[in-house]
C-alpha cells in the first residue's frame, strides 16, 4: 500500500483517512463532555485553533455561540465560529485562510445537504481537505457526521421496517470512503434504512453512531468513545438481497451480515473490517463467569 | 433426531416445533388480511374452530368482539373468546374442553406476562400443548407472541443504545425452544434490547418481527408473510461480548452477530439456521442488474 509522508510526522494513507470525529449527535455539552473534550486534546488541547463551521443549521448564531463557549471552557486557545450561508462566501480567500489556520474543524449538526450544498467543491472545501491530509483534526456530530463519507445518508424514515429505498443518499464530503454513517442510530431506529444503504452496495460498511457517542478515527482505526454504541453492519458476505429486484417500498431481504457492536475502549480496523475487544484480541471469547 | 407420529399425518420433533404464526403486532384487520387469513386457512378455513385468548389485553371484551367479527369475516366455522382473569379459571374442565376442542388458538396482545402468569402450568396450559402436538395451530400477535418461546422478553426500552441489562426476560409458554422473540421491532426500534438477550446466551436465535408481518412455522423451518420483515439475530459465532463484565447500565460490546432480514415468501430454517431465498439456494447472489 502506497503511503505519502508529510513534515509534520504523520503517516497518511492515501485513500485519505485522517484524524476524525464522528459524533452521533446530542454530545454532552454540560457534564464531562467526554466527547467535545477530546475534540480539543485532539486539535492540541490548550494550543487548539478551533473553527465551528455551523453551515448545516439554521440557527448558526445560537449554535455557533453555544459551541464557541463549550470550547472555550475546555480550554482551547481560540474558537472561531464561521457560517456559511452561500456558495460564494465559501470562495471568499479571507474565509479560506481561517481554515487554513485552525487545528481543527468542527461541523454542527443541521441538514447534511445544507453543508454540501454549500461548500463542496468550493475553495474553502479544498482548503479543509488539504488541512485534513495535513493532519488537522476533523469532528462532526449528527448531520456533521453523516457529510464525512463518500456517499452518506440525506433521508429515511425511522422507526420503521427495512424497505429497499428506505433510503436517499447524497455525495458527501469523502474525507472518509467505503463506508455510510449514520447518526441518533438506536435513539431514532435507524437500523432498517442503513440496512437498506448496505444492501444496495455491500462494498461500504455502514456504520451507526448512536448519541453522545464517537468514533475517534485515526488513520486505518478507529475507537469507540462516549455513552452509547457503534454500530457496524459490515454486507461483504451477504448471501442474497432483493434490494434490487423489488419495488422501493417493498420491504428488503438481505441474509449474512456481519453485524458487531461497539461501546467505549473499541476498536475497529477499517481495512481489515476487524473489531478489537479491550484484551486486543479479534476472537477470542473472554467473557468471565458469574458468581 | 427422534420423531413422534400422530394419526394426522403430522410429523413433530420432539423440541416440539408445531404450527405457530408469532405475529409482530398490527396486523391488518381491514384490507387483506394476509396473516389473519392465513391463521383460519391454517385451522381449517371453512372448517377453522378458533379459540381467541384474551388473557393479555385488560380490553378482553372490545379486542374479543374484533377477531370474533375478524374471523368469522375471514370465513372461520366457529370463533370462541375465552377470558382468563385468574388462574382459577383455567383450571375449570369447562373452560379447558374449549382449548381440547378448538382447531386453532389466537392469543392477543397486552401484557406477555399477564399471559404466562393466568396461564402457566394450569390444566388449560397442559391442553394446550397437547393441542399444539396434535397439530393445532397457535397464533399470538405483540405479547401473544412474545409468550410462544421458552424464555421471553418482558420489558426494555425501545430507542435506546443497546446496553448489557437492557432486556428483562420471564420464562414463556415453551412452545418454541432456543428462540427470543420481540415483536413491533422495527417500529420501536427494539434492536438493542433483542441484541442484549442474544448477548446474554448466544445459544438462542434473537427474532424480531415487525408489525403487520409473521412467522408461520411450521416443523423446523418458518416462512415470512405480510408487509415487513423478520430480522434474525444468529450470536452463534459471537467472538467477544462485555456483557458479564460490566453494570447492567453500561452499552453493550458485542462482536461477530450474523444477521438476517427476511421478506415476505422467504423462510429459514431454525435448525441449521440458514434463511433460503425465494430461489431456493442458501447462499447465491441473485440480484439481477438494473437498466
């Protein structure tokens, strides 16, 4: 595998996974902020230059300020908040430099299309992936989360039986690829349309974030952290699916995938599609006896 | 693997798989009835004796007045509603011939533990099973079939992250063995409390049944009917869980769970636990290409 050395140390591989977090929405702003706390470790702790880009929501000003003093009280140095409201701002080079800038970015939640809509392709876009492969950290939470993939998830019902077009899907930002994020993952029922994003190309691993939750990713890895579960529906292996012969209301069949369930301390390769218990082994049966 | 043979021309395992359809809750009652059609056709359709058992529902006369009308609607001989309000009744020889005499049961929802409390280990219960072994069909929709397994689900929150004491089980009727059954599955988002009782004892097969959807099993295998699906959670081959190790509280970890999801007209079979396709392989892809 062909990798690219930068100055600063860092190893990247060049299918572009760098420094992520990928939160499943409604991170604690107010106890530990376990979460938001290692966003700011991550970006250089009291040396962090933050920038909260509140594109997706349309409450930027409320949601910007709450985030801006959320990481200020965990002891980042700066916090910018920048929002995006149409195309040509993303192209306005005073705007482009404080991405350049920061040492990490954060994606509020909102609509994942708003994001895209607004910044894909932009100069402020090719700015924030250049930072990335610099090795800038990244975070997101809800519809921050779902824009990191190749292809991501834009709608679908919840709380509902998989049917083959459960779900509409979008580009998204393809800072990470071959997989589809999903996010409120159990809290919203959302097993039946990520089912269906699996089913109709088992290439991508879907994964399900649940809230306050995070995946922490770090080249190939990532790691659990925060309250609830990942989800990972890993299709290499289906067997069959009618995703493709059936009506999009109809309701989906799919058997032999792989599913696995992560909480804290977890770990999961990317590449491999391997998880890690805590003991580092991949399979191993390390349940200890009652009493 | 010892068999019995009854005079129907009926061949039972011994692990006392019969004629079941565990139903997912809201099923329809107005349109095509699929499943409760299926229920007479399976009792004898022109000739079906139906006992319904509301036992479940603290509604016992509105819901007993529905299928009564249901049923006979759908083309029934005879429809009984039978009441248990306390154990003392389903011990009354009366009341018992009625379960003796019918040719299919159909237990309704409410309280899956209202059920087994009234219910369990009364002469009514023994006829019962002894109906089930000669062949009659039982059929229970939401708590009614919940109760059709040895260990049952009793409670836990739906749209919530898994975690590992997130599931509170009683034992059941015992009508099917080595399964945990959850209904109204994709519509309250109840994976992770099916994913904690799989992770408790992977031995048994985790079953969630949407609404409006059944199983009909009959002998080792079940076949999908109505709108939804069937999702099977298999931990068989579950390579690590913390589901011992940490508070009931804690999100589960679990690693390694085969799923499936099934469709209408697809079965699978519970002892080797392998779905099949409508094509009737076990392990072909066969989606067709698009245009």
């Amino acid at each position: 595998m062909l990798t690219v050395e930068f100055a600063e140390e860092c190893v990247f591989l060049t299918n572009d996974i760098g420094r992520l977090v990928i939160i499943g929405g409604a991170e604690d702003k107010e106890g530990d902020c376990i979460i938001l706390r290692e966003v700011v470790r991550l970006a250089g702790g009291n040396q962090a230059r933050l920038l909260v880009l509140t594109a997706a929501t349309l409450e930027p000003q409320r949601v910007g300020a709450l985030y801006r003093q959320v990481f200020a009280g965990l002891g980042a140095a700066e916090v910018g908040v920048l929002d995006i409201n149409e195309r040509l701002q993303a192209e306005d080079p005073m705007l482009v430099r404080l991405v350049e800038n920061c040492s990490g970015v954060f994606f509020t939640g909102g609509d994942q299309l708003r994001i895209t809509s607004l910044i894909g392709g932009t100069a402020l876009f090719h700015a924030l992936v250049d930072s990335y492969r610099r090795g800038v950290v990244i975070a997101g939470t809800s519809a921050g989360a779902s824009v990191m993939s190749s292809t991501m998830i834009v709608d679908g019902s919840g709380d509902k039986e998989p049917a083959a077009g459960a779900v509409r899907l979008a580009a998204g930002l393809s800072l990470i690829s071959d997989v589809v994020i999903d996010q409120h993952f159990a809290q919203r029922g959302r097993l039946g349309r990520l089912l269906a994003a699996v089913a109709q190309n088992p290439y991508v691993l879907g994964i399900g974030i649940d809230e306050n939750t995070a995946m922490v990713v770090d080249g190939p890895e990532f790691e659990v952290i925060g309250s609830g579960t990942v989800s990972i529906l890993d299709g290499q292996h289906i067997a069959f699916t009618n995703v493709s012969e059936v009506s999009p209301q109809a309701a989906l069949a799919l058997a032999e995938v792989r599913l696995h369930v992560l909480s804290e301390g977890y770990t999961f390769n990317l590449q491999t599609r391997q998880p890690k218990s805590h003991a580092g082994t991949t399979n191993s049966r390390n349940a200890k006896g009652g009493s």
